[in-house]
C-alpha cells in the first residue's frame, strides 16, 4: 500500500521554545545553538510553520514561502489585517500622496523633530475617537505597551496584571518593578484580593492594573467598567491594550471600551496599528495632557527611538476616517459576517474554538504534537494559518489562530474550514500510528 506519511522524529513534535530560554552555559553565543538544532529538526521535517514570507503582502489568498524556501498557494487566515485596509485603494493612494508630500521617513524621535502634520492630526484624531483628552504615539504597538508601563511605574509601585496579557506589557512590567501581581485570566475576584493585598501595607506608592480590550489568544474580554470601578476603589490606575478590538468590532468600530459604553472613562488606553489600520505604529490615550508630555520624555520607546514614519501615520489616519465613516461599518459587517460563518462552518465539521466573535478565530487542537502535523499539512492543502503553542498558550492547549478578514469570501471561509479539518483528520490518524513509547513515528501504510 501506498505510503501517506513521512516519519517525523518524536523530538520534532515535543518540546517547547521554552527549553530554550535560559540556556546554560557562559559562552553567549554558543550557548543558543541548541535552540536552532531543535528547530532545524522541526524545519527539515516540515512542523517549523514559522516565519513565512509572502510574494505580495496580506491578501486573502497569497503564495508564500518558509523558511526553506518551500513555497505554497492557498488562503490566508494568517495575516492582520481585519478590515482588509492593506489592499484599500483609498489608503494606497494616501500611502502614494504622503510620501510626495513628506518623503518616507520621519527622521526624529517624536521627542525632537520626527512629528509631521499627519502624526499631530493623528493623535488629537485618536484621542477624539476615544473621548480622551490626548494621545501620543509610538513607532510600535509594542513600543506603546512596554513604554506605558516603564514610563509610569516606579520600581517602589506595583503591576496587577491578567496573566495572558501581551508579551509587551509582561515585558514592560518586569522592566518596571519586581512588584508584580498575576491574577487569573479574567478573575476580577482575584484581582481585587491582590489589590486589597497591597493596599492593606501600601498607600503611599502607584498601583497600575494591567489588562486587553480582547485578548488575542482566547478572543474574550474583561468587563472593563466593573475593572475601573475596582481601580477607583483602591487607588489604581487602570490601563487597557485594544490592540485587536479598536476600529474592527463595535457598531462604531471603538471595540470593547465603545461596546461597553466606556468611552472616555478607561484611565489609559493603549493599541496598535498592525491588526486593524495597515500599518506600524501604535499608541496611549490619556486623561491628562500631562501625562503625554510626561510619556514623551520618560517613556524610551517614544523618547529615545525614530517616530513612526510620516506614511504611516498619513495611512493610520485615513484608516480612523474610514473606520469613523459608512464604509467602516459595512467594513466591519462584512467582517462580523465571516467570523459568524467561519465559526458556524467549523462547528458543523466538528471543530472547536475559543472564546467570543471576533476577527480572532482560534481553532483548539490540543496537544503540540497534533497541532504541529496538522501544520505540516495546511500549506499543502492550502491553508495559511498562524500555529499557537506553549508557551504562548498552555502547554496541551494548542491551536491555530485563524485572523479573519473583511474581504475573504465565502468561498475563502468554506475552503479553510475544509481544509483544517482535513489536515486536522489526516493528523489524527498519523498520530494513531505512534505507540506510547515509540520513538520515531512510524509510516502508515
Ligand atoms: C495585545 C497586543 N498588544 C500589543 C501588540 C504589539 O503590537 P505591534 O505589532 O504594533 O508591535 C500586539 C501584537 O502582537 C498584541 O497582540
């Protein structure tokens, strides 16, 4: 009989990308190699589906090529890129008119001379559309989240965070202060009992609770107005990453703080350009003009790095408008439409996924071993979507993070749903074919 499968050593399909992050050893740079060796295993059989670059940018359907060159056509579920504002026509030829106007480089830190009339206009936009008093921006979302955080937290205060915030904000954390509280995803109980903690020995230092509009790995969401009432309550300062919910969910597009009627009333609010509005870049709104000159001054990645370039914020700009605007909205229906169908088709093929609808589509696999020979199939079949494993999410809790986009079609939508489940079946039983103890796969014949 026809052999359907390659082997795939027991090794390339165990193990974490945290077996590798405190390596041992005193040679810096030796001591990394065996990171690579561990994912040259996974490379050369296929389960390394990381680091693909595309031939033509985000679109629903691209041709892509790994790491080892290996190209593939099919669809894309794997690129941010909600409302579909990369391919806009509008916002190219924005792109084309602001580097006529101002060359394509900001040239500065905003600190000094990086800012242009796009970047001034953009954030009085932002803070406008969110109701606060100003906004200032960062040449990365992740820039934004890990500055907000060293920027305002001393090593003296104290950081109660969810524990599946962003890598960028646990970064910016542990850069601020040892003084860090984790509490439960979404567990305001818990939340409180660490705020009533510290409260109980300190009132004299700051308090910053740290948590997502929609947390992009399990697509779900605190309730933000009982979070800052909690926050008044013991002198905290609330602050919340609308990385993926600003601009693509909402009836007008504000996401979760305009869905739970919290405009204006978030202390900070913290996003990104790269999910929702084409582009680099990201942002805090805040109360208090103050505290954005503060941030300009004391903030690195705002103070000590080149601006966002006068492009992008010319793009990000015109994407507010458009996501302010009658186009927005059917922007964002046309969205909605397709995470409902996505969602309903994978239910019908007998797939789950976590969490609310959202353009965040996360597909449960389970273990790490099946997710990553589903993996190897999908580019096969014909599917782009982005593999998510431990660490990033628990271990045993795998799953494929399908982001949706405003223009897939419905046929884009019913071939990822068939092709998932494909690769999804075809992984079960290359699976079945390994013992407990056998070290290698075997071939199924
Ligand atoms: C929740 C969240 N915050 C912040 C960021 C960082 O944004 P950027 O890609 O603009 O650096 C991301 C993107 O990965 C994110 O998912």
């Amino acid at each position: 009989m026809k052999t359907i499968y390659n082997e795939v050593p027991a090794d390339a399909l165990t193990g974490s990308m945290r077996d590798f992050r405190v390596p041992a050893g005193n040679d810096l740079e030796r001591r990394v190699g065996n990171f690579f060796k561990w994912q040259n295993l996974r490379r050369q059989n296929g389960v390394w589906p990381f680091s693909r670059a595309t031939d033509f940018g985000p679109r629903t359907e691209v041709s892509a090529a790994d790491d080892r060159g290996i190209a593939m056509q099919g669809v894309n579920f794997a690129s941010q890129d909600y409302l579909s504002m990369s391919s806009n026509p509008v916002i190219k030829a924005t792109a084309l008119e602001a580097i006529e106007r101002y060359g394509v480089h900001s040239a500065g830190s905003p600190a000094l001379v990086g800012n242009t009339t796009a970047s001034v206009a953009l954030e009085r936009k932002i803070a406008e559309f969110l109701g606060m008093e100003d906004a200032l921006l960062y040449p990365t979302g992740w820039g934004a989240g890990f500055g907000v955080i060293k920027g305002l937290v001393r090593s003296s205060d104290h950081i109660v965070m969810d524990t599946l915030s962003h890598t960028c904000l646990q970064e910016g954390a542990n850069a601020a202060t040892r003084n860090i509280y984790q509490f439960r995803h979404l567990d305001m109980a818990h939340c409180r009992r660490w705020l009533e903690k510290i409260r109980a020995t300190d009132t004299e230092n700051g308090i910053m609770v740290v948590t997502e509009g929609l947390f992009s790995m399990d697509s779900d969401t605190p309730d933000l107005a009982a979070m800052q009432e909690l926050c008044n309550e013991f002198n905290a300062t609330l602050m919340v990453d609308v990385a993926h919910d600003l601009g693509a969910l909402g009836e007008d597009g504000r996401g979760h703080i305009g869905i739970q009627n919290m405009i204006g009333k978030v202390d900070i609010v913290m996003g990104s350009f790269s999910k929702t509005f084409a582009s680099n870049g990201g942002f805090v709104a805040v109360k208090d003009r103050a505290i954005k000159e503060y941030l300009r001054f004391y903030s690195a990645p705002a103070t000590f790095s080149n601006a966002m370039s006068p492009v992008n914020a010319a793009i990000v700009l015109k994407a507010f408008e458009i996501i302010d605007s009658p186009e927005g909205k059917v922007l964002r229906n046309e969205l909605m439409t397709n995470v409902l169908e996505l969602r309903r088709q994978l239910t019908a093929a007998g797939l789950e996924y976590y969490g609310d609808p959202s353009a965040i589509v996360a597909v449960k696999m389970g273990t790490e071993g099946l997710a990553r020979l589903v993996s190897r199939r999908l580019p096969e079949l014909g599917l782009l979507c982005n593999l998510v494993e431990y660490p990033a999410v628990g271990k045993g809790a795998a799953r494929f993070r399908m982001q949706v986009m405003a223009k897939h079609s419905a046929q884009n939508v019913s071939d990822a749903v068939a092709r998932i489940k494909a690769a999804r079946l075809e992984a079960e039983i290359e699976l079945a074919t390994m013992g407990e103890q056998a070290p290698r796969m075997r071939a199924v014949a």
